[in-house]
C-alpha cells in the first residue's frame, strides 16, 4: 500500500514501530504458547504485526509507545497467572480506548483480549496501564495491528 507521495506505507509504520520498540528497550525473542510456569513465556512474540510486547513483568505496570496507524484495527492482548486478576486499560492521544479485566489463576495461565476497530487509536502515541490485584502477578502484554 502506498500514498500519495508514493511512500510504502506498510514498510513506513513498520519501521516507525521497531524505532519505537528499541526506544522503549521492549524488543525480545519469541517463544511458544502462553505457559504457566515460571521459566515459560506468557505471550509469544507477536512477529511482523506486534507494535510492543512486554515479555513478562510482576505486580502493577504499563508502557508508553509510539507508532500506532489509525488505518488498521489494533489488539491488546493481556495474559496473566497467580491467583488475583489484572485490570488493563489503554489511552490512545489521552483518551481511554480500552479497559477490560482478566481474572489471573494460580498455577495457569488466562487471556484476555481486545481489539479496536481502526481508528479508534489515533496515530502516534498510546498508552498501556496494568493494575495487578497482587503484586505476584506475573502478566504479559501485546499491541498488535494485524494487516
């Protein structure tokens, strides 16, 4: 897909969201499916579509990122484990776009997800909040913008 000026827009947005995830130091190497035990990843990688992917983090948490593109639906997916739930909300150009709860089993992991039609996240920045019930809840979170 291309602009007016001719510009791959595809390949711009991409590049754009790598220079964000570097930025942010949230760039990791993919794993298998979502696993409860400690050494296992919860959310694998998200591959060529992902805009962030927090790898693993305990207790409460969030990230700040760039490079959303309001022509494309966006996912957040959140998956979490350890006895409690996560509440998860995201503000795209200061305004919430999402809030959803996922309940967090011990000993296995749960997912929750949303997904946004596009242009419900404005271009540019956008922000992801988890409120961990306990703070030994391990969770994991994506932002994908599936093409």
């Amino acid at each position: 897909m291309t602009d007016q000026e001719g510009v791959n827009v595809g390949q711009t947005r991409k590049a754009l969201a790598a220079a964000a995830l570097a930025a942010l130091g949230l760039m990791g190497v993919g794993a298998g499916p979502a696993a409860a035990s400690a050494g296992d990843v919860l959310l694998p990688h998200p591959g060529p579509e992902g805009l962030v992917w927090v790898e693993e983090r305990t207790g409460d948490g969030g990230l700040v990122s760039g490079g959303a593109w309001e022509g494309l639906p966006t996912v957040l997916t959140v998956a979490c484990e350890g006895g409690g739930s996560v509440r998860v909300t995201m503000e795209s150009q200061q305004m919430e776009v999402a809030a959803f709860s996922v309940d967090c089993p011990a000993g296995d992991a749960a997912v929750g997800s949303v997904t946004m039609e596009a242009g419900v996240v404005r271009p540019g920045s956008f922000s992801v909040a988890v409120d961990a019930s306990t703070e030994s809840i391990r969770w994991a979170l994506t932002v994908t913008q599936p093409e």
